[in-house]
C-alpha cells in the first residue's frame, strides 16, 4: 500500500545541511517537483547538491552538481614586455580562481583596431 503522505524536504550542499534561516536560499515542494533557488550564489555556493524527501513510507534522494559562474578574479603580475613600434606582449598569472588555458596574449593596435594574437582563453 502507497503512503500519500506529502514528504518532507530537505536540502544539503557538500553533504552539509542547508541553514534555514539563510535568507538567499528558498526552498519549494509541489506535488510534482521539488526546487531550491540561491539568491547572490557565489563561487562558494559551488558543489554538490543532494536533496532528501522522505515520509512514512520511506526516503529517496537525488544529487545535482552545481558550478557557480562568475567574473573571474584580475590576472595576477600583469606586466607589459617586448615593445615592438606600435605592438606589446602582455603577461600576467592566471587568477587563483580560475584556470587559465594561457598567459600570454598579444595585442596589436593600429589607430582604432585592436587585434588579439595568442591562444584562447578559458571562458567562464
């Protein structure tokens, strides 16, 4: 026999227990589905989500991985070298936040076109 008893809800990121009275998170049970929103995330609110409901009958979880995108961190050491007449090569670290496929790229300016020579950058 099926228990029609509505489930409660919880939340945990990183195997922690989601703080009710955080005010960014909202966490939602309808009869179908189940949601939680986190206002102003931030890189911290990166991980794994797991979401447990349970009633008398028992308890089923499921896991979401979240990654929280934002702007990346200023590069690190920027320095400016080899000036050639109206070309320079930029160099700089990576930002500790974020992995950088390159450091180097080139920037050539001629009167108002910029024109960027290097290796691709990761997005993010």
């Amino acid at each position: 026999m099926l228990h029609s008893q509505k489930p409660t809800l919880t939340w945990f990121n990183n195997d922690i227990l989601l703080d009710d009275s955080d005010s960014r998170i909202h966490q939602q049970l309808a009869d179908d589905y189940a949601s939680i929103v986190v206002k102003n995330s931030k890189r911290s609110d990166t991980g794994q989500y797991r979401l447990q409901l349970k009633n008398p009958s028992g308890f089923d979880t499921a896991t979401i991985n979240v990654k929280v995108l934002d702007r990346p961190c200023p590069p690190e050491n920027l320095r400016a070298d080899e000036f050639a007449g109206d070309a320079l090569t930029l160099f700089w670290n990576p930002p500790r936040t974020m992995e950088v496929l390159t450091s180097q790229i080139m920037l050539l300016r001629r009167k108002n076109h910029v024109q960027m020579h290097g290796r691709r950058l990761a997005v993010m």
